[in-house]
C-alpha cells in the first residue's frame, strides 16, 4: 500500500488530499490512467517527479494534464519483519508538493529567418 512508503508527515498529507477529493467517488465512471515520464534527483534528499494523467469518463477520454512533484525522502531502517517485508530498504516520502504544468499549446515563435508578413 502506499502508506507503506510515507511518513507520518507525508501520510497526513495524502489523508487531507483523499478527504477532499474522495477517490472512491467516481468508481465505475471516470478513471485516471497516470504515466510517470521523468524522475530525476533535485537534491540529496528529493526528486522531480513529472507524470501526465490522462482522465477517463465513462470509457472516453475527457482530459490529459501534465503534473510535476518535488518528493522529499528520508530513510528509515526497518524496525520489525512486517516492515522489512514492506519497505525492505526503508525509503520513505516524507514531503510531498506538487502542481499542474501549464499547456503548452502556444503558438510557436517566428524563427530567425521569417518574417511576420509571411506568417
């Protein structure tokens, strides 16, 4: 479960999110299919995330939106087996902000060599 890999910061984050966004709300007639397309290292302890989500309602597709995270992680070495079973390695997200990406549907620059007329 995800709670597995929060803290208790990160888990009074993602309880306040689901409270006011209940995702259970709309089972059975929207969907959110989420494709992670970048995670790279922003400091010792934190990563950019960037995934685009593609919603579904009623099996069609209603909207894309592309979303980025900074992650903030601590490690904790697992103190029982049922932790060991579940986060072996102890990585945890302990802070979690995020926001949606502007489109990026602008027109696009004149190059160097056209001219506004010819536009």
């Amino acid at each position: 479960a995800a709670y597995d890999f929060a803290s208790d910061r990160a888990a009074l984050f993602l309880n306040e999110y689901a409270k006011a966004n209940d995702p259970f709300g709309q089972i059975g007639t929207r969907s959110v299919s989420v494709q992670v397309t970048s995670v790279v290292r922003a400091s010792e302890s934190s990563f950019q995330v960037k995934w685009t989500e593609q919603v579904f309602e009623r099996g069609s597709l209603a909207s894309t939106m592309r979303w980025t995270a900074i992650l903030t992680i601590v490690i904790r070495s697992p103190s029982n087996t049922d932790q060991l079973r579940k986060n072996p390695l102890g990585v945890f997200i302990n802070a979690i902000d995020w926001s949606r990406e502007l489109d990026s549907a602008v027109p696009a620059p004149l190059s160097p060599t056209e001219s506004t007329n010819e536009r």
